[in-house]
C-alpha cells in the first residue's frame, strides 16, 4: 500500500469541475491497477507535446512503463524530460437532454514528475516481471524468459506517484433545470473493457490447452 498522498498539489488541483477531483492514494491506486493502456506524455524537439499510448504497471509507490532503447518517447523521459501520464477508465456515455450537458461517466488518473530509468539488470527483469503480471498475472513464469540482448533493447523507467491526481465522474446526467421538462430521453449507456474467449495461436499444436493462468485472466475480465 502506497503513501496516503491526500492532498492535491498546485499543479494537480482539479479546477474544472473539482468537486469530481479525488486525491486519495487508494483511490488513485484502484485506478492504476484497473487500467491496462496509459498515454505518455513528454514536450519533443521544437516544444511539441507527444501523447503516445503505453501499458504500464504500478509497483507500490511508481508506475513502470518499459518501451524500445529505439523510442523517441522513452529516450526523451530516460533523460530526464518532465512527464506526463494519464490513464483513463470509460465507464459510460452519458446522454443528457442537451447536447452541451451530454457527457461521459469517467475515473481517470493523471501523474506528473519526472521518471527515472533502471539501468541494473536484476532492477529491469524484476521491474519487467512486474508490468508482465499487471497485464496477464502468471505470465512472466510461464513465457520464456528474457536474453540479454533483449534486456538491453528494452528501457523501463521508474515515474514516482508524488504528484498525481484522480478525476471521477460516475452517475446519471445533471440537466438545465428548465430541460427536465422537455419530452427527451436521457440516462446512461455502460461501458466496459471486457475479454473475449482466448484464441490460440494458429500454431498452437490443437491438443495444448490454453492454461490456466490464461483462462483465469479471461474469465475475471469477462463481466
Ligand atoms: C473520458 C474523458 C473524457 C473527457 N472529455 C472531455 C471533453 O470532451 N471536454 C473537456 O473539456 N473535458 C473532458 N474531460 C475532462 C478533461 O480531462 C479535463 O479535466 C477538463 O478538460 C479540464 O481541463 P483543465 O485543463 O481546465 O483542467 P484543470 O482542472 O485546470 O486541471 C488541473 C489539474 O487537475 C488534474 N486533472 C484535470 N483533469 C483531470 C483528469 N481528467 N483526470 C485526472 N486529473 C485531472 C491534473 O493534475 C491537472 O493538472 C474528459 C475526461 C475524461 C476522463
């Protein structure tokens, strides 16, 4: 269990509606540990913001996020350039009697500061083990370990949960009061992510049965 962060920062404080800002570290954490997909965010060359999708992990007080020596994104945030990154749970469009107060049913985290990377090879296999169970538990022990070459390949960087807000946004539409009136439907449409039945690779031998870890992972994502 992380630290109780509590308070917002000056940075973090949700301005724009703050009555959905949440600063709980257990809440932002539930979030993190939810989600699968972040966008990572750094300022490039020329003062040009690059949002680029990534998975990541939480571990403990850090989220992990591993990527190619190759990637621009990774090189600029393994230098030291501030971050950015959000990771966003879309749990519902929200369908209100007017267009402008139609919105969605969110819980979304964003984090700022500065990452850093882990150059030692024990710190990368363990940090690696730990992103590979957030996204597919059982995973990491049943695949084929890392090579080397492949450790060098891959950059993971450490973003520390400092500075980090949470914004959620659950329940019906709140209309105009004047709109109550008017003969429109309005509510809310669910979503979630959910997993489908596993596909076997078509060169999966017909008789190797899809493991357990596998069918466990499908089976707690399917609602
Ligand atoms: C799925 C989804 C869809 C959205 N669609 C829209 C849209 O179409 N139009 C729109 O205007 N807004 C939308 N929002 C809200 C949007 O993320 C911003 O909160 C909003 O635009 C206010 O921006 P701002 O720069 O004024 O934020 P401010 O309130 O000034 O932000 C200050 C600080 O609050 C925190 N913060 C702000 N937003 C979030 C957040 N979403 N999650 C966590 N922390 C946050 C950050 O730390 C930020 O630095 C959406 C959010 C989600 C999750």
């Amino acid at each position: 269990m992380g630290a109780v962060m509590g308070a917002p920062t000056r940075r973090t404080r949700v301005r724009r509606e703050p009555e959905y800002g949440v600063y709980d570290r257990a809440a932002i954490d539930a979030i993190l540990d939810e989600g699968l997909v972040g966008h990572l965010g750094v300022i490039g060359d020329g003062g040009q913001p690059f949002v680029l999708p990534v998975g990541y992990g939480r571990d403990g007080d850090d989220v992990l996020v591993h990527g190619s020596t190759a990637s621009r994104l990774f090189r600029a945030a393994a230098a030291g350039a501030p971050v950015c990154l959000t990771v966003t749970l879309l749990d519902g469009v929200v369908l209100a009697r007017s267009t402008f107060s139609s919105t969605m049913n969110y819980r979304s985290v964003v984090v700022l500061g500065t990452a850093t990377a882990v150059t030692d090879e024990a710190g990368k296999l363990a940090a690696l083990r730990c992103l590979s169970e957030r996204l597919a538990p059982g995973h990491f022990d049943y695949s084929r370990a890392p090579l080397p070459q492949e450790l060098k390949a891959t950059t993971v960087l450490r973003l520390p949960l400092t500075e980090a807000s949470a914004k959620v946004r659950r329940g019906p539409p709140h209309d105009e009061a004047d709109d109550y009136d008017l003969p429109i439907w309005a509510g809310v449409v669910p979503l979630a992510l959910t997993a489908g039945q596993p596909e076997p690779d078509p060169a999966v031998p017909p008789d190797r049965p899809t493991p357990p870890h596998v069918r466990e992972w499908a089976r707690r994502r399917t609602r």
